[in-house]
C-alpha cells in the first residue's frame, strides 16, 4: 500500500483509539517529553497533531514513530497494517473472553490482541534500566528496532477497572495465548496465582505475511546459562518480517539478535533482506515459504555463527535451498566468513563498516566460480 493510500485510509481517531488515548478538548499529555500539563493538540478532521511545548508535530505516519519509538520504515508498515483494517469495520466479536480487556483496547482477534501487548512490551523496556543496559550491551539500538521488554505485569494491566468479568477476560485470553499459566494459590489474597511466560526478557515481534504480531521470543537478560530462549506455544511468523517481494538478496542469519543486528546498519538496508532462522535447526517451512515467494531473489546469503555447527547448518541449507531452486540459474547461494562467534558479537568488536568488507568477501557455493570466492557485484561494497 502506498503511503498516499495509508494516509487517505488511515484517520489519526483511529490511531490514537488503537492506542487507547482519550484526548480531552483536543489535548494530551505529550509522550515525547514529561509533559506535567496536556501539550499536545489532535486534529482529528485534518489528522495532524503538534505539540505546543516541545513543538513536535506530524501526521499519522509520524505519530506512530514517534509513540512507538521506531524508524520511520517500521512506522509506515504498521500504519499499513491499520490502515489495512480499518476498511470495512470489523464485526464486533460475539466470543465473552473478547470484551473488555480495557488497557488493550477492543480485541477482536488474536493478532490485535498480540499487538497492544506488544504496545505494553515497548513501553515497559523504556522503564526498566536494567533491559535497556542489556540492549546496549548487545550494540542494538532500541529506536531502530522493534524491541519490548516483559516485567511480568501485564496481568495487572486492568487492575483500575473493578469490573471483575474485564479483568478475568483479560487473563483468560493471556492464559490462551500462552503469556500466562496457572501457578497455584496466591499466599497473600488466597486466589488464583500466574506464572508469567518469558518474565525479565527483552521481547521481539514475530509476523504473518499480513506483517501482523503472531508470536514473540523472549531472551532473558539475567540468566546466561539456563532456559535463555522463550518462544510462544504454537510458535508461527518469521523475524523481522516476510520480505519484501521485490527482493533480490537476502541474508539468513541463525538468530533473531543476529538479524537485529543487521537491521541497523546502512549497508543493509540499501541493498539486503534480512531474515532469521531459528538456530542451527530452524530453516523451518514458514521461512523457506517466506522465501521461495520471492519472484526477484538472486542471491541468498548465510551470515550463519562462525562454529562447527553454523558451518555444517550452512552446508545443510545450501543444499535445501538449491534444490528448492532448482533449475532457477540466476540464483546464487554464498556465506559471509565472521571473524567472530556470531554477526551480534562482530558489531559489539567493530564499527559496522566491517560488514561492508565481509559481505565484499562473501563466498559462494556450487558452482566453479563461485566456489572460488568470485563475487560479481563486489565493486558495489568498495568504500568511496
């Protein structure tokens, strides 16, 4: 969809209700800073707002990025996404564990539901000092990157509503969807006690080919040597997201911070896709799907762990992915030699101007010339 499209289709009363903000007399408090007052003014005829203290103004695009705190590509695509439902108006959902859920707005479907806890995830990693040292440590960058962090609190998220039907609605539908599960009796209010999934780890976004949150992973930042890895139960989506159709090369990363990683730098988004694996043993069939649909690709490159067991993942998939190409000549498959464990612990080493040289020195596989290391475009990756 086009961003003319978006904005045509999209009004700044539908953001700001997908939110769950109330402007009161056209003003809230800005977001942006710590506005004590109500600064910030809505134009829900013109879809504009500005703030009159710090003097931050926009469209719906902008508000986005600037609510959610990312790029100005990511905010374009979740705009699409509403943009997407807005027209025709969903039907009210029937189903009694859907109403209420007040802090998450009116939840038709599970994908609605997903993203207003993501929503509750984003704002929770920008209040907890801890989760943001941890992003740091890892070189991301937490405004380019979709990136939340779970305190385990998200049960409490309806706790000024004393409608208590709304609140047990609320932990029912966290319960399905596996962020919640039962944990005996609370020895201080003698009711029922929760376990909160994936508790203290910063939370990534996983997407449908709708580019709608189906699932999250969860990497815990206080234990490094037990149960690191969380994903959701019934595990579906891809990471970041399914790419673009236009593709024409792609990179394959064994995790998804390795692929966070990559989705900083400049080099990559002028010229890449990026897409994750889940691990050496996770080239599962929505990834080889959200690939094989790519009518442009080209070239398909591994930036897999520089280890015995990202070598012989990379020697596995080459071969899958050949096969599932076959007879496509165009299409080349190579990997990028790191000089470190992983594509995370390069950026933390380097300054990113290092995956300029690697991915100029990638090798590629199968054939005479590219089994010696020939690269056609490498010209493209010499700095001016």
């Amino acid at each position: 969809m086009e961003i003319t499209e978006i904005k045509e289709r999209l009004s700044l009363s539908e953001v700001l209700k997908h939110y769950n903000l109330e402007p009161k007399n056209s003003m809230l408090k800005c977001f942006m800073h710590d506005d004590k007052t109500a600064s910030l003014q809505v134009n829900v005829e013109k879809n504009f707002y500005k703030c009159h203290a710090c003097g931050k103004t926009g469209d719906v695009i902008q508000f986005i990025e600037d609510y959610e705190k990312v790029s100005k590509h990511e905010a374009i695509k979740k705009a699409g996404v509403l943009a997407l439902g807005s027209q025709p108006t969903p039907q009210k959902n029937t189903n009694p564990l859907y109403k209420g859920a007040a802090d998450f707005g009116q939840v038709e479907t599970s994908a609605h539901f997903l993203e207003k806890v993501y929503l509750s995830f984003r704002k929770g990693i920008f209040n907890c000092v801890p989760a943001k040292e941890y992003v740091k440590s890892r070189a991301l960058q937490l405004e380019d990157l979709e990136i939340g962090f779970n305190s385990g609190q998200l049960h409490y998220a309806d706790r000024k509503n004393k409608d208590p039907n709304k609140r047990e609605a609320l932990i029912q539908k966290l319960t399905d969807v596996g962020l919640l599960s039962l944990a005996g009796t609370n020895s201080r209010t003698g009711g029922q006690a929760y376990k909160t999934f994936g508790i203290k780890s910063i939370v990534f976004p996983l997407k449908n080919k709708e580019n709608q949150i189906v699932s999250f992973y969860f990497r815990s930042i206080i234990d490094n040597n037990n149960s690191k890895h969380f994903y959701l139960k019934n595990r579906s989506g891809v990471y970041p997201n399914y790419p673009n159709p236009e593709t024409k090369k792609l990179i394959l990363t064994e995790s998804i911070i390795d692929a966070a990683s990559l989705l900083q730098l400049k080099i990559i988004n002028e010229k890449f896709s990026v897409l994750a694996c889940f691990g050496t043993n996770g080239l599962n069939e929505e990834v080889l799907n959200s690939i094989k649909n790519l009518p442009e690709l080209e070239e398909i490159i591994f930036c897999f762990d520089n280890d015995k067991a990202g070598k012989e993942a990379v020697k596995k998939y080459s071969k899958t992915l050949n096969d599932l190409f076959l007879g496509k000549e165009a299409l080349r498959i190579g990997s990028v030699e790191l000089p470190n464990k992983d594509v995370n612990e390069t950026l933390q080493l380097h300054d990113e101007e290092i995956f300029t040289k690697l991915l100029g020195e990638r090798k590629f596989i199968f054939s005479d010339e590219k089994e010696k290391g020939s690269n056609p475009d490498k010209t493209t990756f010499k700095e001016k």
